[in-house]
C-alpha cells in the first residue's frame, strides 16, 4: 500500500507542477509582454521590426494555446481530487470563481488570437484591419486574480 501510495502523491505533485508552470508561463509571459516588449517595440525603430514582433507575436500565441490546453486537462484532475476531500462551501465558491475568471480568460485569449489572424490576413490582402477587443492588460489582469485565487484556495482548502 505504500507504493501505491507514493505513486498517487507522485502523480499528484505531477499535475500540480504542470498545472503551476501552464499558468506561470502564460502570466508572465503576459508580464513581459505589457510591461517590457509592449513599450519597447513603441519606442523602437527599424525595417526588421514589424515582422520581428509579428513572430514573437505568433509564438507567444501558440504557447498560450499550449498553455491553455495543460491548464484545463490539469485544472480538471486537481479539482476532482480536491473535491473528493469535501472541503466545504467556502472552498467550492472559491474554486468556482476561479474556474469561472479562467473560462473567461481563455475565451478573450482565443479571440486575441482569432483577430491576430484576420488582421495578418487583412494586411496580406491589403484590407483595413480589424480593430482590436480584449486587451492583453485585462487578460493580465485576469490571470493575477487567478493566481491570487489559487493562494487563497490552499489557505481555506483541506490540508
């Protein structure tokens, strides 16, 4: 019984570490993008500028998709062995609301990254480009929230 127990924990400790570095990698990615390249490509100069950003762009966009796909297999799993402890209505609105913000913040990223793509294909055809919806601040945003959430949930969670 002891090894099948250390599996379990493994296995949990697993999760945990994907689930933690899926959204660490998303909002601090999301740090670096707001507070340093953001205002950094604003002040620059240069031809090869634009197609630069635009690659980072894209290549920040298919991490958070990646981001987005660990985050929800993870969050599913800890939330059902969570929930598996009871640890009361304090703990389940808690939860619930941070399920909800994170619904919401994949939602507003993936439509960031829809009209990334109309306006790349906008600009190709030579069309005006669509103009912009959710910010990548409000997103930020968001994800602190997230994270703040997830400190609180083990403070009121079952040990």
């Amino acid at each position: 019984m002891g090894r099948g127990m250390a599996a379990l924990d493994l296995f949990r400790v697993a999760i945990r570490w994907l689930h933690l570095l899926a959204g660490v990698t998303w909002v601090g990615g999301s740090l670096f993008y707001v507070l340093v390249l953001g205002p950094a490509a604003r002040d620059a100069q240069g031809e090869g500028l634009p197609a630069t950003l635009a690659g980072v762009d894209r290549r920040f966009r298919e991490l958070v998709q990646l981001a987005i796909a660990v985050l929800i297999v993870t969050g599913a799993l800890l939330s059902f062995d969570r929930l598996q402890l009871q640890p009361g209505p304090a703990y389940a609105i808690t939860l619930g609301i941070k399920i909800a913000l994170a619904v919401w913040m994949f939602v507003l990223a993936q439509d960031i990254a829809n009209r990334g793509r109309r306006r790349l294909l906008e600009r190709r055809r030579g069309q005006p480009t669509t103009p912009r919806g959710a910010s990548t601040n409000f997103i930020l945003g968001l994800g602190l929230a997230i994270l703040l959430l997830s400190d609180v949930l083990k403070v009121i969670g079952p040990p």
